[in-house]
C-alpha cells in the first residue's frame, strides 16, 4: 500500500463525508437550511473530491507493474521482470527505477491521442477475458494462448530510442532498415532481432 | 422527504466505502468496483440529495406566495425573506399562518 497525496485526499473526503452522514444518520436533525449546507458538504463536496481524487489514485495503480501482476496468469511475466538475474528486455528495461515500477505500462500503453483511454479499454477487455475464460487455467494452459493481439508497435521503443544515436546508427540492420523502423513497417521485437521481451512464454 | 436524504447518505456511506477500498488495496476488482459502481451510486445519491433539496426549496417559495396571496400583498414578502421565516423554530406554524399585515 503506498499513499500518495491524492490517495491522502481521498482519504480525508470521505472521513469528512462519513462524518457528516453519520451524525446526519444518528442525530436525524430537521431540514433546516444548515442541515441543507451539511448534507451538501456530505452527500456533494467531499464525496466528489474523494471521488476525483480516487479515481486518480485508482488509474495510477492500473499502471503499476504490480497491479499487471495480479491475476495469476501474469505472474511468470511479473517474476521474470522484477529477476535480477534475467537478461530478458522486460526485465532489462524494468531495472530503470525512472519507470521500472510502472514498466509494463511504459511499453504496452498505447501513445496515441486518446492512449491511456485506448489502453485502458484494453485493459477492461483483459480483464472480461479473464474472467470468462483464464480464470480457472493453469499457467501452461495460459502459455499457449496467450498472445500480443497486434504486432508490437516500434514506435513504442521509439518513444526512448530514437534511432538517430550514433552507436545505434553504427548497426548495420538499423542503418540498412532505417526507413522501414521509422515508418513502423520493421518492428524491433517481433521480428526475432531484439528480445524475447519475455523469455518465459518462448520456451516450449 | 427525509426518508429519502437518510438513503441518498446510506448511500454516499457505500460507495465511500468501495473508494476507500479501492485506495487502501490497489488491486483489479476494488479498482474497477470505485470506478463503476462506486461513481453510480455515489451520483445517484447526490442525485436524490439535489432533487429533495430543489422539491423543499419549491415548497418554500410556494409557501411564500400564498402567505402573500393571502393578505400580505402590501408586504411585499420577499422569497429569502419568507424562507427564512419558514426556517425558524416554529417553522411549521409560519407557513401556515402568516404574520400580521404591516408587521
């Protein structure tokens, strides 16, 4: 459990707010025009500013690696980034403290206009299919089908590499291929040259 | 009419409860449950505070007319005014019998 300001603040809204409705509950006061201006504070005020803020508290913990972790058929990937040992490019990337606890979010977000939305849709769609479908498989069961849904955009890790870095250039593939990765028509990953990004589902 | 606020804040209580939650353990079905049902009920709550309060407000101003309409028209009974009048201790007693003419 970590609390940041806007957890604290959705904390304190809905004391606030519970104490109002409480004594509002236990006190049964008339409907006087202060009792309006509490029960505004009660029912309007704080409640939003609870919601707002936890809402906001709620969509950062979705990015958080552990949270991607949660539903056990993601654990293997979860382990695997946070080894030390793996020399796997989840696990190399999620050893930047800049984003490593939000790593699965940095790479599987999608960075268009409405990104974080698209994502998050995503997100709501893996969550259906686990409920209906991988809840009750065993991880081998989960490895075989489990599987990126488009290939993997290379924009993605140009968001970081820019392909313009002089030893990155000094690549021969990346020299020959430049055109194509800019235009996102060769992928980094997929096409077998960088990765896996997760060793665990390739191996048999 | 305040059955209706005692639910609208038996409801705000709950859908409190399923944001606290949703800070305390950040995990998939508390989260998704805050954002969804929790956002619902809590609007539908404020939703019933805002419709009781705006239906006694309308009573207020009712009343405030018809205490005019029955002799006040000189007075010249102003809507804040009467309500307040109607909000003081014998509330009730306001509404129904209006104060003297002049006063």
């Amino acid at each position: 459990m970590h609390l940041d300001a806007f957890a604290v603040i959705a904390l304190a809204g809905a004391i606030a707010s519970a104490l109002i409705l409480i004594w509002y509950l236990v006190a049964r006061p008339q409907l006087n025009r202060v009792t309006k201006l509490a029960l505004l504070l009660g029912i309007g005020v704080f409640p939003i500013a609870t919601a707002g803020s936890g809402n906001y508290a709620g969509f950062e913990a979705t990015k958080h690696r552990e949270f991607c972790g949660s539903c056990h058929v993601m654990t293997p990937y979860l382990e695997d980034a946070t080894d030390p040992t793996s020399t796997g490019l989840a696990a190399i990337h999620t050893r930047n403290a800049q984003f490593g606890e939000e790593s699965c979010y940095t790479c599987h977000a999608d960075y268009g206009m409405f990104g974080t939305i698209v994502t998050k849709m995503g997100g709501m769609r893996h969550v259906y299919l686990y409920l209906t479908e991988f809840r009750n498989k065993t991880l081998a069961e989960a490895k075989a089908e489990i599987h990126i849904l488009r290939p993997f955009p290379s924009s993605t890790c140009r968001r970081c590499h820019t392909t313009s870095a002089p030893k990155w250039s000094e690549v021969g593939d990346h020299a020959a291929l430049l055109k194509e990765l800019r235009a996102g028509e060769v992928g980094c990953v997929g096409e077998g040259c960088h990765g896996p990004a997760h060793p665990w589902s390739k191996q048999p | 009419m305040n059955k209706w606020l005692r639910a609208s804040a038996v409801l705000t209580l709950v859908a409190l409860a399923m944001m606290v939650w949703s800070v305390l353990r950040p995990t998939p079905l508390p989260v998704m449950l805050a954002m969804s049902l929790g956002q619902a009920v809590g609007t539908a709550a404020f939703g019933i505070y805002g419709w009781v309060v705006l239906a006694d407000l309308r009573r207020i101003r009712r009343d405030a007319k018809r205490a005019q309409e029955l002799g006040l028209a000189e007075a010249a009974v102003e809507a804040p005014a009467a309500e307040a009048a109607v909000e003081a201790p014998a509330a009730e007693a306001a509404a129904t019998k209006p104060p003297e003419p002049g006063s």
